[in-house]
C-alpha cells in the first residue's frame, strides 16, 4: 500500500487515531519549539501511544517490505565500515553491516528521517539497502564496531594522509 505522508502510514499502522495524530505533532513541534530536547516524530508518537520501539519498526517493517535485523546476531564486514565513516555513522546512528553484489546494507532505527537516508546514500556513493534495527542495538553495535572516539581517530588518520 502506497502511503501519501508519515500520518497516513501513522493511522494505517493503528500508532494513532487522525485526531490524535495532529495532537500529537502539534505537542510534539511545540516542546521542540520550546527546549529543543525532543527527539524525533516517531519516537514521540511512540511513547505518547503507548508503542514500544520494536512495535513502531515491526509495522514499519510490514508496511514498506523491509527487512527487520538483531544486530547482536550480526558482524559488520570490514567492508561495509569503510563505506560510511565514523563520522556519519555516529551522528546519524547507524551501522553499516554487508556489501552484497554492490549494494551496501545499513542498519537504521529511524526510517524517515530523510536527512539521514540521503547522508547515507552520498556518503555510500553507490546503490543502499537500509534495514531497521532499534536504537539500542545500534547504540551497542556502533560502540563494538566503531568505539568511543573513532570520530577523532578518523580525523587524525585523514589529516596524516593528507600531510
């Protein structure tokens, strides 16, 4: 089934209600507005419904066809890491796991947030298969893959080549 926005899918997944899916953004842009603590839409919606994080990525899963991973059971190819740097694997929460015919498999936990699909995809320069994972796998599979600070071990390892 095509979706035509992010509510579409939100009511037709039963996440909520159309009344209260404009309650729900409208609280949501407003605490955003307000401390910019907020985190993202459909995690909002999440715990304003009562759906757990698994729930969310399981309609996801259903609806768009993609493939759902537990990370714990997965390895990330050395391959797939030099695909993504350190730098935007942490800050968009992601673990790139295989490269299969071509095409890298990147886990995510927020399917929507196009900005980190289109980082992802550029950063990749080649064809992407995203697959969903929860946040806290992919918090721990980043940590054991990447470790604290491979942000910095990046920089330093680019500015010595550079020199």
């Amino acid at each position: 089934m095509a979706y035509t926005s992010f509510r579409d899918f939100c009511v037709a997944a039963q996440l909520a209600e159309p009344d209260q899916f404009d309650q729900w953004q409208s609280d949501w842009r407003a605490e955003r507005a307000g401390d910019g603590e907020v985190g993202a839409l459909p995690g909002f919606l999440c715990q304003r419904s009562g759906k757990t994080e698994a729930d969310f990525l399981s309609r996801v899963a259903e609806a768009f066809d993609w493939q759902r991973i537990d990370l714990g059971d997965v390895k990330p190819t050395a391959e797939a890491r030099r695909r993504i740097s350190s730098k935007i694997a942490s800050q968009h929460r992601v673990v790139p796991i295989s490269v299969e015919e071509g095409v890298l498999m990147v886990a995510v936990s927020d399917p929507f947030n196009t900005e980190l699909l289109n980082a992802v995809r550029f950063a990749a320069k080649g064809p992407v298969r995203f697959v969903l994972s929860s946040s806290e796998e992919i918090e721990k599979s980043y940590e054991k893959y990447y470790g604290v600070g491979a942000e910095t071990i990046d920089e330093l390892a680019q500015d010595e080549a550079e020199e």
